[in-house]
C-alpha cells in the first residue's frame, strides 16, 4: 500500500500541530472501500473515534421506538404511537448522520478517479490510494 500525498495538516481543519496519520475509510475510483492514512489532530481524531458507534447506537435507538410505538399502536388501537415512533426514529438517524458527518473531513468523489479530501487550510488534495 502507498502512502498518500497529504500535506502536513489536520484532514478535518486544517492544524498542522501535534498529527498523527490514522486510517481513513474512503471510496476508490472503482466503488471499492480501502483505508488510507491520512493526518489528524489529536481532537479531531478524538471526535472521529467517539462517534464511530453513534449509528449503531442510533440504528438500535431507531429499531427500539418503532417496536415500542407498533406495540402500543395494536394495544391501544391507536395510529398515533406508530407514527410518533417513525417520526422519532427517523430524527434519531437524521441526527446520528448529521453528528457522523462533522466528524468526518469533507470527502469529493469524483467518477473513476481517487477522492478529493478539502483541507480548510490547504485546499482540494486529491488522495491517492495507489493502484493494485
Ligand atoms: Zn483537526
């Protein structure tokens, strides 16, 4: 595996004090998912790592209330619930993504081509994941 051409800034903004390179999920050309190393700071690493699990625990918050909101919906007879617990759930993801994603540097995929990470300090940096 090569090692990607980034400059000496944080992926996410841009500071080039105290980096670490650490693997980044990204899409090649091909729809193929690799990791690349990229470099982060450490709060911005941080925040990255603490929600690594916040679908999965949106997902399984989502998956509770519909249950819940179904049961009481046929118990009580009642639309309601069941439609209170669909719109709860949705939020519930809408928000995970919404939290996932700003935790994440911004990624451009282009067609057929290695992903472009835009660094506030540096620019457009097209990350190459090296050929196999
Ligand atoms: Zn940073």
């Amino acid at each position: 595996m090569q090692v990607p051409d980034v400059p000496n800034a944080c992926v996410r903004c841009g500071t080039p004090y105290g980096l670490t390179r650490q693997p980044l999920l990204v899409r090649r050309g091909g729809g193929r998912i690799r990791y690349v190393d990229v470099p982060f700071c450490p709060r911005c690493w941080r925040l990255h790592e603490s929600t690594r699990s916040v679908f999965f625990v949106a997902a399984g918050v989502a998956t509770a209330s519909l249950v819940i909101g179904l049961a009481v919906s046929v118990i009580s007879q009642d639309w309601v619930p069941a439609a209170a617990s669909v719109v709860f759930a949705t939020a519930t993801v809408f928000v995970a993504r919404a939290i996932r994603r700003r935790a994440l540097p911004v990624v451009r995929y282009e067609r057929g081509s290695d992903p472009v990470v835009v660094i506030p300090t540096v620019g457009e940096v097209r990350i190459v994941t090296g050929g196999e």
